[in-house]
C-alpha cells in the first residue's frame, strides 16, 4: 500500500509541474505576442506620422507654386479673368519619385497631386456686413438678394450682419487682437441662428470672409454674385453680361458699364472690379490610399504674396 501511495504522489508531482509548464508557456507566448503586437502598433503609428508629414510637405509645396503662378500673373496683367493660367486646374498629377524611399519600396507614383487656385473676389465678400459693431443696409440687402436667388430665406442676411456685428463689439476690449471679423471661415456661418447645413450647402461656393471689404470681380464673378452686388442688374441681366465676357474680358469699369444691359446705374469701384488681390487655393494629395486636402487664403499685393491661411477641408 505504501509503495502504490508513493506512485500516486509522484504522478500528481508531474502532472502539477506538466500544467506549470504548460501555464508557463501559455504566459510567455501571450507577453510575446503582446510585444509583437505592441510594436506592430507604433510601427504603423510612425508610418502614419510619416504619411502625413510627407502629405503636408507636398501641399506647402504646391502653396508655394500657387503663390508664383500668381505673382508671375501680376508681372504681365492688369486684369484677372478665367482665361489666365491661374484659373486652369491642376489635374491629378502622379509625383513619380518624390521620396527616395518611394523607389526603393516599388510605390514610386503612389503620390497623387491635384489642385485649383480660385478668385475669392469672385464672391460676395460677407466681412462688409458690419463695421465696428454696426451693421451695413447696403451689403445686407446685397447678401438678402444672393440668399433669395439660391432659394434660401432671406433674412438669414440680417440675422448674419447682426452677429458679426456683436463679434466686433466683443473683440474690440482685446487688446491682443490684430482682426475685427467674428467670422473667418464661411462654415462660420453655422454659428448664425438659422444657419444650417443646406443653407451652408447652398451659398458655400458664393460668399467668402475676407480681411478687407472688396469689390466683386467682375470677370470672375457667378451671374447670381452680380446680380446680388448690384441692386437694379437681374440675375437675367448678370447672365447676358456674363455671355459678353466670354467673347472679351472686361478692360476696366467703364468697360463694364458700357456692356450691362438696361438702364442701371453705373458701377462704382467699391463695388465692382477687373483684378482681384485675394485668391483660394485648394490642394489635395493622397499618398498610398490616405488623403489629405487643404485650402488657403492667398493675398497678393502686386508682385508680392502672402498665405493668410491654411486649414484642412
């Protein structure tokens, strides 16, 4: 009995330390595959850094071609309409080598370039809706008649000036701040109330926030922008003038008087122009499937330019 006894200790010794192995092991390969695991996760988070510094580099890269396609612009015209090189677009455009490491990887041409430059003065420029806390009738009525030609509610003009209005108030006790506008960007609006998502739909390619108050372009400008910028031009009317710039571009203001239909009142200069000195620069590159895209506000003061600002759209 004592010899059976002893046997049947020594077989549950060994099966306890069969299972203590086998717990130990199970335990090692779960902290090593956690290690793997762990590494494979910074790996892919460095090599998601490096895709969108790579994705950022390039678009400072196409800023900067924008900025000399337009200072090169202002070296030989007076005037800005959409037969400049400026106004054609970059198509998508395959960076072949733009990294070394692209050549050596064998995804030499996975980077994909595209972009536009577009005149910002061929909008409605809402920053004129109110001046030092006090709102503007004139350009509320401008913003009421683009707002009714895109079938939204009119009203929403005032309800805009009004709130761009009490920004300026409250940013006039800021010592610190270089701007007077509320608004910067045309999402902005959302902040309005009635501002919705199809009215931001509606009048996002239309209006535009600007440092400055400035004229339309008349060059540049849509036939309801027009039509909104001057109160006795129908949008019929904005459209008939638009049918004559196709065939000439518009010389200078007297030009543009001469060629409006019906008996309006001639354009002044603090409302219609033929050179503009804002422009909208929008780049999108996708790198291996990722995709970044970005728009900036470009300023050019004669042969000189300046990006005010550059976001993520």
């Amino acid at each position: 009995m004592k010899r059976w006894s002893g046997v049947r200790k020594q077989r549950r010794s060994k099966g306890v330390a069969v299972v203590t192995a086998l717990l130990l092991t199970a335990l090692a390969v779960t902290i090593v595959a956690s290690l793997f695991w762990q590494q494979q996760v910074q790996v892919r988070t460095i090599e998601n850094q490096r895709l969108q510094l790579q994705k950022q580099w390039i678009l400072r890269g196409a800023m900067d071609w924008a900025r000399l396609i337009l200072r090169e612009d202002a070296k030989y015209s007076a005037i800005d309409d959409l037969n400049e090189p400026w106004s054609v677009p970059l198509s998508e455009t395959r960076l072949d080598q733009y990294v070394e490491s692209a050549a050596i990887r064998g995804d030499a041409g996975s980077a994909v370039l595209s972009g536009a430059i577009q005149d910002a003065q061929a909008r409605l420029n809402l920053s004129s809706l109110a001046s030092r806390g006090e709102v503007n009738a004139a350009e509320i009525a401008a913003f009421e008649r683009l707002l009714s030609s895109l079938h939204q509610d009119p009203s929403f003009a005032r309800a805009a000036a009004q709130q761009l209005a009490a920004s300026q108030i409250a940013s006039s006790g800021d010592n610190s701040s270089t701007r007077t506008l509320g608004f910067v960007q045309t999402d902005d609006l959302l902040a309005v109330p009635g501002g919705t998502l199809a009215l931001l739909q509606a009048v996002r390619d239309y209006v535009v926030f600007l440092p400055h108050a400035t004229p339309v372009n008349a060059n540049t400008a849509s036939a309801e922008v027009l039509s909104a910028r001057l109160s006795t031009l129908s949008l019929a009317d904005a459209n008939t003038l638009l049918t004559s710039r196709r065939t000439n571009s518009f010389r200078d203001l007297s030009d543009v008087a001469e060629r409006m239909p019906g008996r309006g009142d001639a354009p002044t200069p603090d409302q219609i122009t033929v050179a503009s000195n804002y422009f909208l620069v929008t780049g999108m590159v996708t790198i291996r499937q990722a995709t970044l895209q970005v728009q900036g506000l470009v300023e050019r003061q004669g042969a000189t330019t300046h990006l005010l600002w550059l976001r993520e759209v």
